[in-house]
C-alpha cells in the first residue's frame, strides 16, 4: 500500500538514542520514541528533555500557547517525566533535533521506562 504525503517518510519509528538518526530527517515528519528525563521551561517553552545533553540530544519543545490545548486533554508536560512517550511532528535542527508539540494529538505515552 502506498504511503502518500507526510507518511511518505515516516517509515520507521526513530528511537532517541540515536540522534544523529533523527537529525538526519531535518525538515521532515517523523515518529521519535524514548523516555523523558526531565522537564523544564525556559521562557515561553517547555521542554521535555529525551536525552541527557540538551545540547546534542533529542528533546520536545511545547510552546507557552499550547498548555491549555495539552491541559484540556489531560496532557501536563511535568507528569510526562520518567514516561516512555511517542511523539510524532516534523524535525528541526536547534543544537539538537527537535519535535514541536502544538496538539495532545501528537504525543502517546507509551508507559514507564
């Protein structure tokens, strides 16, 4: 069966401990899994922290605006800490790669480590 538009790509579920994987996708949709180690807000941004370097690894950003979207599906990013997660969305080189979470939609939990 054919796999058209943003599924095109999406072949395989990328694992967070390789990074380098993900960040090879750069620009396009792909589904990433691993488990949060942290969350913490800078600014108007919440991240969820995949890896132990913010600075080369995965990590999920929710920006300020998409809380109450998250919080009106029973999403709170701090109760997502030591949870396996799925998170699906488009990949952007910032130090690391980077999925941004706009919609509940995107992001499964998967269960503890």
């Amino acid at each position: 069966e054919a796999k058209r538009g943003i599924w095109a790509d999406a072949t395989a579920i990328k694992n967070t401990e390789s990074p380098g994987d993900i960040l090879a996708g750069n620009g396009r949709f792909m589904l990433v899994e691993g488990t949060v180690l942290s969350v913490r807000q800078a600014g108007a941004i919440t991240y969820l922290n995949v890896g132990r370097n913010w600075t080369r690894d995965f990590a999920v950003t929710i920006p300020k605006q998409a809380l109450a979207n998250l919080a009106a599906a029973g999403l709170v990013p701090k109760s997502l800490e030591n949870q396996r997660i799925r998170v699906r969305g488009f990949v952007e080189a910032r130090t690391g790669p980077r999925i941004e979470v706009l919609r509940a939609g995107q992001i499964e939990i998967l269960g503890g480590k």
